[in-house]
C-alpha cells in the first residue's frame, strides 16, 4: 500500500479561514453540530451509495497546518499572529458519525455529522464536500451501471478522461466499491489493491505490418493474458484473425481469455463474433466492450441480446457524465446547546443532530427509512449512523475495500428493483420522525 | 511555491505496459510520433484554450520509475523481468512540440505533438490525455464565462464541488489562465500564486443572535476585507444591515468592499440592493454574487441590466456541467519513418508530423488556420507550435502564470467575437494545406 497524500487544511475555501478568524477574534468557541447531505436534485437518482468515508477519517486524524501553511497565510496580509499561533496548535477534536462505506441511503438523510468546536468543525466544510460528494456520486453512477448490468463483469476504464489525477484514483476505488470488477488504472492497483486488466490499443496494431502480425507478437508476449482489440480495420475479419491466432495458441497449450469490440453495433457484431469464435471452437474466449458504455448503454445493448461478457465503462461513468456533481451540502444543524434551523426557501435544513433509522421486511428487504433524533430509539427501524470518531481519534480499522464491496452488494440486494430503475424517479420513503418534527416547531 | 507531486509513470492505463512490454519482447524500437488533439464533438465548443502543458512539461522531464512501483508490476504476475529491469533505466528522451498555454485553439489542431521511442510516446498517453483534457476543458468554459462577464471580475468558488482535489487545485489554475482574478482555493492560491477572495458562510450569520451582530463582529476582525452575505434571512434587510455596519466602518476609517447576493432574482435584487447603499452614501461598496453562476446565467443578469461588480463562479463551471469531457485523443500519426493514418469511420485520424498555421490580419485579427506538415513554411501564416522539448530536456523556464493569462487575453482579442457565441455554433475555419492532403494519399 502506498501513502495516499493529505489534502492539508489549505485544501478550503478562504472564507473558512476568515470565519475561523473572526471567530477566534470574538471568541466565540462553542461546539457545533453539521449535517452532510445530499438535497433532492435529480429525478435520475433514485439511491446513493455513501463513499470517501476513509479519506476523510485520514485527513481528520491527521488535521494540522505545517510551517509552511502558516507562512502562506502570513503573506495574504490577512490574519493577526495570535490567530496564526493558535491555528499552529489546532488539531481536530470533535466527533463523527457517519454512514460506512458503502451503505445505499437517500436524499436529505445525512452522510456524516460532525460535532466539534465551530472553529473545528467550519475548517472542515470545503475539504467534506469535495470528498464525500465526488466519491458518492461516482460509487452511485456505478451501482447503476452493476444493476444495469446484470451480472455481467464491469471495468473502470476511465482514467484518461476523468476530471485530474485525484478523480482518476477515486473514480476506481469508487467504482470497485460498487460492483466493478477491477480498473484500467495502474496507480490505483497499486495504492488500493484493486485487480487491474487491459487489453491493447490501436496503435499497437499499427505498429505491426499486419493484425494477424500484431495479435500473434501480442500472444507471444502473454500467452495467457491476452485480449486482442478486433476492430482497428474490420471487426469480423479482426474476430477471424483473433480466431486463427487462438487456435495456434490453443495448440500450444495457451489461452485466449478474450477479444474487445471498440465501435459499432455492439449487440449485432457481438453475435457474429459470437458465431466466428464458437464455429472455430473457441467457446471460452470471452467477448468484451467498451465504447461510450454507461447505465444506458449497458441496458440497451443487453436488452438487445448482445453477447457481450464483460463491459469496459470509461468517461461517462468516471465523470458522470448525465449528472457530473451533486446538490450536497453541509449545514449547522446546532450551536451552543440551540438547535438551529435556515428557512429560506428551497433551501431549508431540519435543525437538531439525527440518526436514520431503517426498517426492513422480515426478508431484510428495505421498507422505509425514518430521519430522528441523534437519542431517539426505534424498536424496529436500524440506526445507519455509526460513531466512527471519538475526541478526534478513529475507533476502529478502516475495513477492507472488499468488505466494502460486499456490504454494498448485500444493502443493494436489498433494496427493492423498482428504486433502481435507471429512467425512472421512484422516490423510496424516507419520513421524519415525529419527535423530529416536533423539534423544528421549536428551534 | 509548493512542489506539485508528479503523477509517476503508473498513472496509467495497463495496456499502455502491457503494449510496451510486448514491444520489448518483440524489439519494436523504432521512433513514433503521436499527436494529441481534440475531436469535433459539442456544437457548444466554437474554440478550446490551451492548458495544462507546464505539468506535462513538469511529468516528463522527470519520468521514472521508482523501485516501489517496479515492485508492484511485479506483483501482477504479467511481466517478465528483463522488462522490468529496462524499465528501471527508462527516462524521456523525446521531442515536443505544442501549442503554449493561453494559446485560443479548435477542433482537430494538435496541440501536443510527441516523437519519442514507441514504448516512450506510448506509455504517456493516458497522462496526456487526462492531464490537457480537463484543464483545456476548464480553461475553454472559464474563457466563456470571461466573455460573457464582459469585463466584469470572476472569481472562482467551485472547490466544495469539483471532481476530487486534482481537480479544484487545477480549477482555480486552468480558470486564472482565462482571465478569471481570483479564486476562494486558498492551496491554489499558495501553489500557484493565485489571489486569494472569499467571504462568509451563512453559518456564520447563524452563530451570532442576529445578522447586524454578525456583520459587526466580522467587521471588528477584518474592517478592511469584508464582504458581507445578506441574503441568509432576507435579502434587502441584509443590505440594510450591511449599510448600517457599513457607515460605523466608514466613520472609523475602514472600508466595506462589499456584499454577496446568494439567491434569489440576480438582477431586480442587485438593482434594490445598489439603490439602498447608493442611498446610504455607499458608492463605492461593491455588489458580488454567487449562486449558479456558468456563462450562460452571467450573460443573462446582464443583458437584464443587473447592477453586478464581480461574480463567484462555483460548480458549473468547476465540473464543466454542459459539457464535462472533452473527445480529446492521442494518435500515432507516423512510426519508423513511415505516415500512418486511421481510417475508421467517424474516427479517421490524419498521417504526418504537423504544424498549425494562423492567419491574420492587418489588425492582428485572426482570418483561418492552415494545419499543414511541420516542415512546410507558409508565408501568410504564423506556426503555433514551438518546440518546448528536446532530448527529454526542456527548452525554456516556465512561463509565469500571469504571463500566460496575458497570452490568453491577447488571443482572446484577436479572436472575432461571433466565434465567441457562447449559444450559437459558428466554426471558426480550419482548412488542411495541399501537401498535408497530399501526404493521406500516399499514406
């Protein structure tokens, strides 16, 4: 595992600073509760799958601003030096509650609420937002590229068109988290230990005199690891070339694992690539795709019948492309013992600090989920909330990426097909309790 | 300034070393060259800036691979370690030509060209295609938005919600790049130099017992850089209580610069707002506001005559929203000495080494671009091109980022302004010279 590089706490907008600042000015010190949640804002997402959860226990367990940081700020003409020393000695003290990794939750229901002096808890807002938002968006497009899928085996294939290097990183740890398979993206297999795979470009192809040429030095090469690309000139005279190729192969005791189409009728050529592979007696060489793949293609070229084993899913995923950032926010929901309420309008917030209680049916299909009070009990709904930071301290082990994956898959064998409907809006309850509605009468 | 950590040579697609791998093993050495640039794709995209060439200066002269990274390719079980140990000494020893960021470019110009071993030019492309896509991307919808604006100041705000923290480190450079002034990213503004802005959140205004009282603390901490947001309960009593606070700082000598609108209709509130300071006395207190903002709603308040000074830009622009990736593509376009091209429908490629030649006019007004060989001249028109890397070494210090900003504003002007339609699409012409076209045929 390699060490993941810190944000810093520079990684803010300025405004946080200023506030910290004028709250340090005026002492003002009290402890302060923020919510972490997604508002309604798309009709295409249905559920969310919570991600970036590790990161943020990193960062926070790590807050401190170096040397470095302090002589920057000093140049911006902005701060007084007693502000300065004390934000040497600042370190994260507050506590965290939050949803794991991987947990499917719906909009308004928070991600993660933070308690902490207000200076703490206000410096943390920007780097929050950035990371659970991005992370959470991306693990959500991938879910519905996994039921879109349908079985069939998804690979990240995104890092040359995703939005910076940091993104391309996370959109493959975001991506496994939520079904996919493994990733194109080297640095991410080494860094998250997530399986890479690949196939070859068409460049290599050019750089023979002839495909037939260009597969056979490939297979040479990784007699036992090799997927040649089928449509740099033909894609059916590219799958015979593959064939011949695989049965020399074969005869050497080597495997084919598959071929890639890259442009075209999918579902159509997929079924004549089918045909050409099989009549050579090539049953085990897989087929896979790639191309402009997302939910929606997916579930189009499968409804189509395509023989299609396994899907490379690039750029529209890796940005998300149909809905490329989410509406979440961070708000003081309490402040020096008051609960705290914004009312304008659109933008409301329920003040008090919460939990989120699911109910399931005796099967553990999700029913409903009721948004309360941090302290309520609710015989038959289950807390999703979890403490996972006490006094600035982590409570307990990051849990492996592959345990995330699975509890992923076993909340989303949960939830009912009708909310994964990647075309249609079907809202899945979510209600307030009523103890916390009776606080926002109140606050 | 901060050093910027290198991508490393494993920031990568693995076919990318699988092919250099099958290279090796087949001894394919040979010199290619690759030509990175964007396909025609959204009619919303008349002209893309240039950015993001500093890193990959930056990236290559300091390509290695590291002991630790060796190791992990190792761990994949798929290379052999004659591979590995050529690796080990593998440096960049290419040429590279390229467009200078800032430089106003269009739809198929190259705007990288690499000439390099094969397995060199290769192994850089996901890099490459990742590193100048999305900051060009950036830079294109920033110089939209710079267009739009009119002359009035931008500043970016998109760090909560951009794509990962890569991404808000280059938001912040890609947008100051096309002729933004500032950005709230305040490690940006210490990597790079950038001004720093902000102003306040509305939990601010939330921890005090009333707005004034906020306005007022903040005041006492920066009376000389605040910017107050009024609109946390309502929007015109905010201005009142801005106006208030605004005379006391006055009588003491300081100087609001301004007040924040966050909601609400942009351009009747701004007009209310300007009437109640102008009313106070106020002139010369400044009226910012966030909110949504991307090219289009700032070209809306003002063709509605709003009484805006400067505008925060956050998310739309940040992500790209109308448009978050770019077709950008890295082809070999020639190899051991022989032009290679691509001939798959919608995908053609062209054969050759390349240079752009610009056109223009008496005024310096650009008329059309020829892309033409690199060893042609033409007369009439200036090569956009430079040469910036040879022998892996490069040519020149880094421009400052300011200098680079100058670039783009002076292109920008030059530019006829029905090219810079941010609705309709005019395509700006780009005609192939007649040995380019030659040179397919025989290709």
């Amino acid at each position: 595992m390699t060490t993941v590089h810190r944000a810093g706490p520079l990684f803010t907008d300025l405004y946080e600073l200023t506030m910290a600042a004028s709250y340090y000015a005026n002492r003002v010190f009290a402890p302060a509760t923020f919510s972490l949640y997604i508002r309604p804002y798309r009709a295409e997402r249905n559920f969310f799958v919570a991600a970036g959860l590790e990161q943020v226990l990193d960062e926070l367990a790590s807050f401190r601003f170096s040397a470095q940081d302090l002589n920057y700020l000093q140049t911006t003409g902005r701060f007084a030096a007693d502000f300065l020393a004390y934000l040497t000695q600042l370190r994260f003290s507050g506590q965290v509650y939050a949803l794991p990794e991987g947990t499917i939750f719906f909009a308004d229901e928070p991600v993660i609420e933070i308690t902490a002096p207000i200076i703490e808890a206000q410096l943390l807002e920007t780097f929050l937002l950035n990371t659970v938002g991005f992370q959470t968006m991306i693990a959500s497009k991938a879910a519905r590229c996994f039921h879109a899928a349908a079985g069939r085996p998804l690979i990240d294939f995104s890092l040359r068109r995703t939005q910076g290097r940091d993104a391309g990183i996370k959109v493959a740890r975001s991506t496994f988290l939520a079904g996919f398979e493994g990733t194109s993206n080297v640095l991410a297999g080494k860094i998250y230990g997530i399986p890479v795979s690949g196939t070859m470009a068409h460049s290599y192809i050019s750089a023979f005199d002839s495909e037939l040429e260009a597969f056979a030095a490939y297979a040479d090469t990784f007699p036992n690891h090799s997927i040649f690309l089928i449509d740099t000139y033909n894609t059916l005279a590219g799958a015979q070339n593959a064939a011949a190729v695989a049965k020399e192969m074969k005869q050497r005791g080597q495997a084919l694992i598959g071929v890639r189409l890259d442009s075209g009728d999918m579902a159509g050529l997929s079924r004549k690539v089918r045909k050409i592979l099989d009549d050579a007696g090539l049953h085990a060489v897989k087929i896979f795709a790639s191309s402009g793949f997302d939910e929606f293609k997916i579930a189009k070229v499968v409804s189509q019948g395509a023989r299609i084993d396994a899907f490379g899913v690039g750029t529209k995923v890796g940005v998300s492309a149909d809905a490329p950032y989410v509406d979440i926010v961070y708000k003081m929901v309490r402040f020096n013992k008051r609960n705290v309420r914004k009312l304008s309008p659109g933008k409301s917030t329920l003040a008090g600090e919460k939990q989120v209680f699911r109910k399931s049916d005796r099967e553990g299909r999700y029913l409903e989920d009721i948004i309360g009070l941090r302290n309520e009990s609710m015989q038959d709904g289950r807390p999703l909330l979890e403490k996972v930071m006490a006094d600035g301290k982590i409570l307990r082990a990051h849990p492996a990426l592959q345990a995330v994956q699975e509890r992923f898959k076993k909340n989303f064998s949960s939830l009912d097909d009708r909310y994964k409907s990647i075309e249609d809006h079907i809202a899945y309850p979510v209600k307030l309790s009523r103890r916390l509605q009776e606080l926002q009468k109140t606050s």
